[in-house]
C-alpha cells in the first residue's frame, strides 16, 4: 500500500536546474571580548549542522569584518554562528539561547548580522533531567568496533518489562543526546519516554545512540561526500554510514538481543532519526531489509548524498518490504520536500513496502517538530 498525503506542486521543479547565487555573510559585530584569535564558524542545513566545519569558517576582510562567501543555490536556510562547537553557539544576554537564523536566497546578496554574546561566556546553564524512570544509560562508552570508537547508549524499557516475560519490538534511534532527556539533548529533547510511558499502545524497547559530534556527519552519511557551499573549497569527506550500519547490526543488536528480552525478528527491530539520522535510518533498511521492518526518515539530509541515495534506491529497493514513514516540513527549505518525494516515488516504484509521506505546512527543522511527530509516526508503525 502507498499512501502519499500531501502533494507539494513544487515537487516537479526538483528536475529544474537552479542556478546557484553568491551570498556573504558579514558579521558586523561581537561582543567586546570576543578574541581576534577565535575562529568563527556557520553551522546549519546548509552543511548539515556541523558546528566546525573549516569550508565554512569566516575569513577578515580589510576591515576586520569576519565574512563567509557562500555559493547556494535558491531556497531557505536555517543557520546559527558558532566559535567551533555548541558549547560556543551565539546566544543573547545571560545565555539564552537564540532561534535558528534564516537565511533565504533569492540572488546576490550580501547578509549583515551582530552576534550579541557566545554562550560559553556564561556559565552552563543548569537543566534538570526530565528522563522517566524508565530510561537509564546502558553504557557510556559502549564499543563500536566498525569505527574503532566508544559511545554513550541509553535504553528505555517498559513499565512492565520487570514484572513480566514478554518480549518487547526494539526501535533503534540515533542523536540519542536528543530523545530522552532535555538535560543532554542540544535544542530540546523528543520526549519519547514520556509519550511511551503514557500510550495505551503496544509497547517497545528504545535504544538511543549519542552521536558523536565531530564525526555525525560522517557516520550518518553512507557516501563520501562534499560540503559544496563555498565555492573553490569542495574537500571530499569520509562517508562512514555503512560502517555504523554494521554496527547496529552486528554489534549492537546481538548485544541488545543477548542481553533483555527482544522480538529479534525483523517484524519488531525498526530505526528512527532525523536529518542526518533519517538520512542513515533509510540507508540502514536498504542495507540490511532483511534486518528492519520499519524506519522513521524524518526530515532527511538527502541532499549531501547527491544522487547516490536514489541510485541505492534503485538497486537495493527491490529487497525492501518493511513499513516507511517519511517527514518532512514546508519550513525546512526548499529542497526538503522534493528531495523526500523523489526518494518516496523511487522507493514505490521498486518495493513492495507499506509507506505513507506526512508533510506539514508548520513543519521546522527541531526537535519540537519531530517531538510532534513522533506519537504519529508510533501509531502509524503499530497498527
């Protein structure tokens, strides 16, 4: 069954070629203490949020403006200024943290903006935890053998889970910082230990994967790729993604599996994450269909594969018969909607998959919007 929702107009301009326009970002200025010998950065959907990316460092003009010379091609962006981490993220007064900029592209242009303080100035601003008592960290520096590195991993179980003998479906999701508790998540936590607790639904295990920081974009993208918004500056990057594929596969999922008490079977082990995460969540069922019976592909970084995600779709659809739900949202940019539709028509075309598309006028690049989502998408996959 293929159900599509919602069909944006739009989604036939996908084909059109858009010629790519020169925009400066000029930052005109900083707070008083800000150091000369700070680099500064722009992290946001143009280069999949990385924090410290050195193709989109700010350069000093003859002025000493810092400016950053992008080539994009037409659309909406949602941008934030770092000094090369999210501990260093631009805020307002006293640390509270600011809304993502936006940035659209129509031509030419040249964007001047003030930073009013960097967040690290201030002392950490002190969340409580809000995970339930149902959610614990199973191991703060869990193996991953495919990439030779260790990571947190959190498990959420059931209320029942120690009164009973069931077995339980498992969702695997990763940003796992973001999916249980505000106190570690970077812009507000999904909030699924609080909807599961509350649901009257059947119940599943949750595991949440940290990312990595420095490495996500890596891990969660299967292809080498190329962060193309500085023109003459294209380095080539490590795609990592089949690696962390394996190694939710062959690593965490016999752990998981040995370890409490799972439905191992394809029907109940499903993957979720946005952006990046949804990017990876579909890449993970085509690699292994024979694994996953479900994916949320919310919001998906589609972009920064070019055309190898559909070309994958293309040859490895075929052997993909599990339950899709794909997101996303008309305030993401424009890209967002036709790059999720063009994977959906090419999924349809090749798999025998039960899929739906959910697109939303308000939707927005956060974890609000796919906190939103997420009870949707869970009665969706559980019926």
């Amino acid at each position: 069954m293929y159900k599509l929702k919602f069909f944006i107009v739009f989604f036939f301009k996908a084909s059109i070629f858009y010629a790519q326009q020169s925009v400066s970002i000029k930052i005109i200025g900083l707070p008083k203490y800000h150091s000369e010998s700070n680099d500064i950065y722009a992290a946001g959907s143009f280069n999949g949020w990385n924090p410290q990316n050195a193709q989109y460092k700010f350069q000093q003009d003859d002025q000493g403006n810092y400016v950053l010379n992008l080539q994009l091609n037409p659309g909406s962006y949602e941008y934030k200024i770092t000094r090369g981490g999210w501990d260093k993220v631009e805020c307002k007064a006293q640390g509270v943290g600011v809304a993502n900029r936006v940035l659209k592209v129509e031509g030419p242009a040249t964007i001047e903006i003030n930073v009013e303080e960097w967040q690290d100035h201030f002392p950490p601003l002190k969340r409580a935890s809000t995970s339930s008592k149902n959610v614990r960290i199973m191991d703060t520096a869990f193996r991953m053998p495919q990439l030779n590195r260790k990571r947190r991993v959190w498990i959420y179980l059931p209320e029942d889970y120690a009164t009973s003998r069931k077995r339980y479906p498992v969702l695997y999701m990763h940003d796992g910082q973001n999916i249980f508790d505000d106190a570690s998540s970077y812009s507000g936590e999904w909030g699924v230990d609080e909807f599961l607790d509350s649901t009257k639904m059947k119940k599943c295990i949750v595991v949440g994967i940290d990312n990595s920081g420095d490495k996500r974009l890596n891990e969660y993208c299967p292809y080498d790729f190329s962060l193309t918004g500085i023109a003459a500056n294209s380095k080539t990057n490590k795609g990592e993604g089949g690696l962390y594929a394996d190694f939710l596969v062959k690593t965490l999922k016999p752990y998981i599996d040995k370890r409490y008490r799972t439905a191992k079977d394809k029907k109940n082990t499903f993957v979720a994450g946005s952006s990046m995460g949804g990017l990876i969540s579909l890449y993970a069922v085509l690699k292994y269909p024979t694994v996953f019976g479900g994916a949320a592909v919310f919001s998906p970084a589609f972009w920064i594969s070019g055309s190898k995600i559909y070309q994958d779709i293309r040859k490895k659809g075929k052997s993909v018969r599990s339950k899709i739900y794909f997101f996303g949202g008309k305030l993401e940019g424009e890209s967002m909607i036709p790059d999720m539709l063009k994977a959906f028509q090419g999924m349809a075309a090749v798999s025998k998959s039960t899929m739906t598309t959910v697109i939303r006028d308000e939707g927005l690049h956060n974890e609000a919007t796919w906190r939103k989502e997420f009870p949707l998408f869970y009665e969706w996959l559980m019926k």
